[in-house]
C-alpha cells in the first residue's frame, strides 16, 4: 500500500493506537507495528546495516567548524557517546564539518564493527581551509587516519549539484573506485543538492548511496516534494541506499509539533528511504527524534 503525500497529510491527525513494548531506554517503548529508531536496515544493496537512525554532526557546519565541534572537543565525545549509548549506530561526517576527531575518540571504546561510519568529500573552492583539493585516494587515506580505522563504510562527494555531476567529477569516481577496491571504503556515493543531480544518480551505476534532502513540506529541498518524491522512489527501486536529510527543514518546523510529526511519518512511510540522518548537538534532540519515530506505524 502506497501513500501519497495529500493522503498522508489528511491522515496525519488521526493516530494509531497499540501496545507498547519492547523497552529500549528509560521510560521509552515502541508500539507493536512501528518503527522503531533503533532496529537495523539494510541500506540499498550494500550489504550495509545501519540503524534507522543516523547521528547527523553538521550542523551549521564549514570550515571544518561546526555545532558538536563547538560544545568543545571534551563536551562533544562525551555527547556522541550518550548519543551511541541510546543506540544510534550510524554517525554522519564530513570534512567539512571538523567532527572526524570527535567520532574517533568517542567510538574508540567500542568495537568497531559494532558502528557505521559516513563521510563526505569536498571538491570545490571554499568550506574548507586549504586551498589545494586533492585526489580522492589522498583524501580517503587522511580520513582513515583522522578517524583511526581500518575503513569508512560510506564515502561520498559532498554537495554535489550539477546535472552532468558523473561526467564532470569522473576523476573522482574513478579514485573512489581504487578505494573500495583496496578494503578502504565499503561504498561510495554522492549527497546532493540540486534534484539535477539526484535524477543523475537514479541511472548512475557508480552510485551505492546517496543523502537526499526530504522533508513533508518542501522547505532546504531540492524542489517541490511532489517532484523530488518520484525520483527518490526510483532511487530506491535501483537499488541505491537511500538516506533522508533536511527531514525536519533543518530546523524550521522546530516549533511545530505537528510539522515535525507529519514530516516523519512523511518520510518514513514513503517506503523509500532506509536511513534517516538527523542532526544533533544537545540530548533533547534524540529524546524528541526518538519519540516521534516511534509513534509512526508501518506501511506494508
């Protein structure tokens, strides 16, 4: 059964009663036939299982500077490791954000194949304090070591654009190539900005995954949610890992409890995305993604 978006809007409000069970943390259960934050997914084909639940960590974001990095380097590992302890076990970087550091030494005390790790990689001027962009394969080899790890299960071009994205960045793709081959990364993909570019990555073989901005309202999405929507189903009927961003407008249906209900049910019953990426930078944050995942029933 599908839902389309007016359907889901119209019954939004209605709610779903259960039986609670399974209780994870303190004081929080999952209703019997909901999702739950917490369960592992399949992302794409893979052969990655992340949580449903992705650690975002840039907020505000750039020059290496961002809203975790900005607690202080003590204050961040100590948050990321409340956030691990919850049990969120995908963290989502990129070299931009400056948070590498802070993942590795927050996770350091677990086993590493217990986590997924995420990072972007970024090819143009700015966001970034060097002015040189070097090849994929120097940037992969500097990411395992400021994350101190054998290898990054995802890493993808960051903020990617242009239409023409797989012809004008092949020297990256061929790079990242020589990468996954060689055990450093288990895939490769893009995050995207622009739905020119999403739509190229639906017929890109290259492509494992793939940060998609999507959101129930349209607000920090690439076009209206009744464009960008038939092609993140396509992306997942190819094949692709599929994780959400920008689910809750980064930020701007904060002050909305509708807007942020609706908006999760939106994505999660879409039946097109496996992972979502939520930013974070205080405990309220998860308390309230936690909560308002697990209030969404299942679609079959």
């Amino acid at each position: 059964m599908e839902y389309s978006r007016r359907h889901f809007i119209g019954a939004a409000a209605a709610g779903v009663g259960a039986v609670l069970l399974n209780v994870r943390y303190a004081g929080a259960a999952v209703a019997a036939g909901n999702h739950d934050p917490y369960e592992t997914v399949p992302l794409g084909k893979t052969g990655i299982r992340p949580t449903r639940l992705c650690m975002g960590t840039g907020i505000r974001g750039g020059d290496r500077q961002s809203n975790l990095t900005r607690l202080g380097y003590e204050q961040a590992v100590k948050f990321v490791r409340e956030i691990y302890n919850r049990g969120v076990r995908m963290f989502d970087m990129a070299d931009t954000y400056g948070t590498h550091a802070i993942i590795s030494e927050a996770l350091k005390i677990y086993p590493r194949r217990d986590y997924v790790l995420f990072t972007k990689l970024w090819f143009m001027r700015g966001a970034i304090p060097e002015a040189e962009r070097p090849d994929a394969e120097t940037v992969a080899a500097r990411f395992l070591s400021e994350l101190q790890t054998d290898y990054i299960d995802g890493m993808q071009l960051h903020c990617v654009t242009s239409g023409n994205w797989n012809t004008e960045l092949s020297d990256y793709m061929t790079a990242l190539d020589k990468v996954k081959q060689k055990g450093m990364i288990r895939s490769h993909g893009l995050s995207c900005h622009a739905l020119a570019a999403v739509e190229t990555a639906v017929r890109e073989p290259w492509v494992d995954t793939i940060h998609v901005r999507l959101n129930a309202y349209g607000p920090k999405m690439d076009d209206k949610v009744e464009k960008v929507e038939p092609v993140v189903k396509q992306l997942h009927e190819s094949g692709k890992g599929v994780i959400a961003m920008k689910i809750i407008g980064e930020g701007e249906f904060s002050k909305s409890d509708e807007q942020r209900d609706n908006s999760f049910r939106y994505v999660l019953q879409l039946g097109a995305v496996d992972v979502l990426d939520v930013g974070m930078d205080k405990i309220s944050d998860i308390i309230d993604t936690e909560s308002r995942i697990r209030k969404v029933p299942r679609i079959n």
